[in-house]
C-alpha cells in the first residue's frame, strides 16, 4: 500500500537529514520503524504525511507512492483525504476542548451528523476511558489519556494508513501495553495499515 524507495530529505536547501530511505506497509501490515535519536525516524513519517514543507523540508530524491499513486505532489490534507493519518509525537490535543470536541474537530471531510456520530461512538468502543471522561477538558487528561484521544482524533479522519510517532513517550508501562493492545485490535478488526515509529 505504502512505498518508500531510496528517498533523502533536506532541510533548509542544506542539510542532509535521511538518505537511501527504503520501506513498505502492506494493506493491512504493521511495519515499526527502529532507530536511534536524530536517526531520521520521524522525519520519514513527515515526508510520508507531507509535514516537511512547515519545517523547510524536502524529499530531494527518492519515491513516494500509495496504493500506486506518487504522493510527492500532494499537500499534508490531500495525503489525509487520501488516506493517511499522522499522530505527531507529543498528543497534540485542544487543550480546552473535551474528548469529544476533540474528535468532532477532525470530522472537516464529514458532512453527515450521523456518519461523525457513528465514528465517535467506534472511538469511544475502542477507547472507554475517552468515554469515562468525556465531560473532562482535555487539558487535563492524563499523558495515557491524551495519547489515547490523538489516536482516536486520526481514527476520525477514517484512514488506510495510520502513523505514530512514538505513541509510548513518557508514558507508565501498562498504559503503553493497554495502547498497543488497542492498536493491535485496530489494525486486525479494521485491516488498516500502521506505521509505528
């Protein structure tokens, strides 16, 4: 579904942030990316989600294509509507908005009420804290809590392929074992791609 093969990236017209990049995600496959700090991990997520150009970042060489389609062209929301979804490193969430505004705010390419409906209410099954503290600002969930509420807010946008940028960061170990557990049920239930970082 997703193919990488050999791409660079640089910064600023200057510097050399990955080179000879190679990978692919299967429909339906789970694919880690392993590496040490500055190893270039989640600039390949961002040129793979179009997330480069805010940074002055650019795929200098290289293929990028999805479901046989070169994705080099598109913008970080065409990639969306496309069908891929990046959860930044950090659980971005509004702050003072709760779980549910949350989810509603990545519903843009929604125009039925019962369509968001039905995808909250999948959210919600996958993740039953978010439901627990629904009426709670999200500001002041738990990391656990809003890590769990960015992969719900992706899981919105109805993607192929999901990207996480290190969802286990500073998080206790039996959150992380609960969130991966519910990623792994994702991706067999739903047969949807994942890239973990």
């Amino acid at each position: 579904m997703l193919k990488l093969e050999n791409i660079e990236v640089v910064y600023d017209h200057v510097f050399l942030a990955i080179k000879g990049i190679s990978l692919e995600v299967a429909e339906g496959g789970a694919v880690a990316l392993l590496g040490s700090n500055g190893a270039g991990k989640s600039t390949t997520l961002k040129a793979i989600s179009g997330l480069l150009a805010p940074e002055r970042g650019e795929i200098t060489r290289g293929e990028v294509t999805f479901k046989g389609k070169d994705f080099k062209r598109l913008t970080a929301p065409q990639r969306v509507r496309e069908g891929i979804v990046h959860v930044l490193e950090g659980r971005h969430v509004f702050g003072h908005l709760t779980p549910i505004e949350n989810l509603i705010a990545a519903t843009s390419m929604h125009r039925s009420r019962a369509k968001i409906s039905q995808l909250t209410e999948k959210v919600l099954n996958y993740f039953p804290r978010l439901r627990q503290r629904a009426n709670a600002q999200a500001g002041y969930l738990s990391g656990g809590e809003q890590q769990m509420l960015a992969i719900g807010r992706a899981l919105m946008t109805e993607p192929k392929l999901l990207m996480l940028d290190e969802p286990s960061l500073g998080l206790a170990p039996f959150l992380v074992d609960e969130i991966f557990e519910i990623v792994s049920r994702i991706n067999r239930e739903t047969r949807m791609g994942i890239l973990l970082v």
